[in-house]
C-alpha cells in the first residue's frame, strides 16, 4: 500500500493520548512558496511581542499555507547551511526525499495524514555540512493568522557529521485570533559526533488546537538538546517527541509548561537508548494556573547496556482549580541498562510566601519569585540570546502567577 492510500485511510485515526477533534471543520489554503517577504504590520507586530522574533530576522517564515524564505540568506551561505520550504529542497536533493517521513509515519493519526495529503510539503529544511559550526541561530517562524484554518507544516533539519547549530522555531497567532489547528511535523538527523540544538517556542490563545509530531535520530557520539516553551492559554495540545540514540548519543530535554485558561496540555518526551552508552535526561517544570489540565509525559526506554536515563517532572499548582498529572515511564529490555524517575507536584508553600513577605515583598510579588525560581531550568549550550529570551517569558509567566 501505498504512503498516500496510507494516508487516506488514517485521516479519522485519533491520536493515542489526548483530545480528540474533528479535522474536517478546518478549511485548509493552497500551498504557495514566495522568495520576497509579504506580512502585513499587524502580524509582524504580534510576532514580535509573543516570541520576541521579528519576522525580518527569520531564515524561514510561514503564515498559514504561505511561505517566506531567502530571508536572510547571506548571513549563512558563507557556512554552506542550506534554509529553504521543503518543498523546495525535496524537488531539489534526493537525500531529502529519502529523509522526509522515515522517522514519522503519514498514518501515525489524522494529523500527520491530513499534513502528507494537504500540507504540500510546507515547513522548513535545514542542512548544515560537516564540521561546521554555526555561530548564530538559525530562526524559523510559524504565524497561524487567520480563524478556522488549518496550518500545516513538515520540517526537516540534518546536522551533518560533526556539525553544530541550534535551530529556534517560534509558533504564534496574531491578536484577536482564537480559532484554528496547528500541525508540525518534524524530523530531525543529528549526525556521528554533531550537536543540535533546538528551542521550540509557542504562544497561542484560547481556541487554538496545537499537534506537533516530532521524531528525532541521533547517530553515533551525537548531541540533541531540547528546549520547550509554552506560556500561553489553547484548547489543547499534544506534543511527544520520540528521540531514538545510538551509541553514546546524549539527550537532554527540557520543557517549561504554565497551563492558562481550560487549556489541555499534554506535553512530554520520549527516549528510546538503542546504541551501547546512549543517555537521556528529561526535565519539565510544569505550573497550572486557572482551570488548566496539564498531563505532563516522560518516557525512556533502556534497550543498550551502559545506557542510561533519567525523568525528573515538577509540578506547581497556582489555583485550586487546576489539574496536573504526572506520567513517568521507564522501561528496561537489557540488564545493564541504568534508569530512574522523579515527580512531585505541589503548592505554592504559605511559609514560603510569609518569608518573603518579611523581607518587604507583597504577596503577589513573593508568589511571583517563588515561580520564577521554579521554572528556572536551562539545558546545556542554549546561546546567550535564546537564553535572554527565555528568561523573559519566564518574568511573564511568574508576574502573571502573582497576580
């Protein structure tokens, strides 16, 4: 059978975990590709305030079904890192073709067919040749800007043998929308001995259904580190990401989750240590605030010896409403296979606030630093500009929280 009828056949196939919608309610643009940049001020506006990234700045942009690149395309040609649509390069490179759905499947569910059959094969490429060493990063952006659409991407990124280079992708919408799905297919080959990085960034609203599908293959002695962000209310979303590693690859992940609003968050990683001395760690900080349901995932698979895995999921509840659940999983298929886990889930502690209350701070500004300190995580190699940033959506997340 083929991917297509593949497709066709799993495009009423409910994902596994998670909320359930109905696709069909969605109205889906005709894929276009342009060289020359076209946003409308408003729009650029708003991607500025949510994610801190103009559009300007960005090697890749997509509104809706649209896509923008050769943006800034003499800042990096000197290093011979490739950023074009992915439609583009698979016309282009076979390697490409090859690489595009191997590690997502079309017929995963509903969203991953719906992407293979309407998507046009949107979404980025990014390729980086052996031994170089990007200093800066590279800035991908994905604007949903009108109601009821549909915003399909697939992305593929390939770290070359001994490569390094961090990619940041910011997903928004512009004020005033609050309706619509955002699908993100992303695959992602870090090679022997090379090193991504990748800080994903989402600010959504009320209304919004979120499912990116992420798969991740890192090869021999190579390095992945993961950074997710969302500070902002939706209806749901639902993000997994698998990592597969072989010998002596490393994983590092992290995730900094604040449920807004009625909001679904099902948000988590999965590891599977398939090479002799592979390694993953898994780290979340998790705080609901309002109505919010957050079900907060980790999951590590030893199937080498000498591997070795770790989750570590902290939740805060800031409002006597909110729900959140943690759901570690470590599963071992080999004897010398090292795996661990640790979740708690508490409070904002009363002795905690009455302290620093005593050193002259208001309640809600006590509440504010005991949030800001607890989401306070930071992978390892984050450049010093993606860290800044980061660290302003963190000052929101807790000034909110002392509200």
């Amino acid at each position: 059978m083929s991917l297509g009828d593949r497709a066709r056949k799993a495009l009423s196939k409910p994902s596994p975990y998670g909320v359930d919608i109905d696709v069909s309610s969605y109205a889906i643009e005709e894929p276009q590709v342009f060289e020359e940049l076209q946003v409308e001020r408003g729009v650029e506006e708003a991607v500025e305030s949510k994610i801190g990234v103009r559009p300007s700045m960005s090697q890749y942009l997509q509104l809706g079904q649209s896509a923008f690149y050769k943006l800034m395309e003499k800042s990096l040609e000197k290093y011979g890192v490739k950023v074009m649509p992915l439609r583009v390069a698979i016309g282009k490179f076979d390697i490409v073709r090859d690489m595009a759905w191997r590690l997502v499947e079309p017929d995963t569910d509903k969203y991953t067919a719906l992407t293979y059959i309407y998507g046009g094969e949107l979404g980025y490429f990014v390729y980086v040749p052996p031994g170089v060493k990007v200093p800066t990063p590279i800035y991908t952006c994905l604007v949903l800007r009108a109601e009821r659409r549909a915003m399909l991407a697939h992305n593929v990124v390939y770290v070359d043998e001994g490569a390094e280079a961090h990619v940041v992708t910011g997903c928004t919408i512009p004020h005033g929308v609050k309706g619509g799905l955002h699908v993100g297919i992303s695959e992602f080959y870090v090679g022997r001995g090379s090193r991504l990085t990748f800080s994903m960034i989402h600010s959504w609203a009320e209304g919004l259904h979120i499912r990116p599908r992420t798969a991740v293959k890192v090869a021999e002695g190579g390095e992945y580190v993961s950074y997710y962000v969302i500070y902002s209310p939706v209806s749901s979303i639902q993000l997994f990401p698998r990592t597969i590693l072989d010998r002596g690859a490393r994983l590092h992940a992290a995730s900094v989750i604040a449920g807004r609003a009625q909001g679904n968050y099902d948000v988590g990683t999965k590891a599977q240590l398939e090479g002799a001395g592979s390694s993953a760690e898994i780290v979340s900080r998790v705080v609901a605030f309002e109505d919010s349901k957050i079900y907060a995932r980790g999951d590590v698979e030893g199937l080498a010896p000498d591997s070795r895995g770790h989750i570590e999921c902290l939740g805060l509840l800031a409002s006597p409403n909110a729900t959140i659940s943690s759901i570690p999983i470590v599963t071992s298929r080999n004897p010398q296979s090292t795996l661990s886990h640790e979740a708690a889930i508490g409070i904002i502690a009363r002795e905690e606030i009455e302290y620093l209350e005593s050193k002259g701070f208001t309640e809600d500004e006590a509440k504010s630093i005991i949030i800001r300190g607890f989401m306070s995580i930071e992978p390892p190699g984050i450049p010093d500009m993606v860290r800044a940033q980061v660290k302003r959506l963190i000052d929101h997340i807790a000034r909110a929280g002392g509200l």
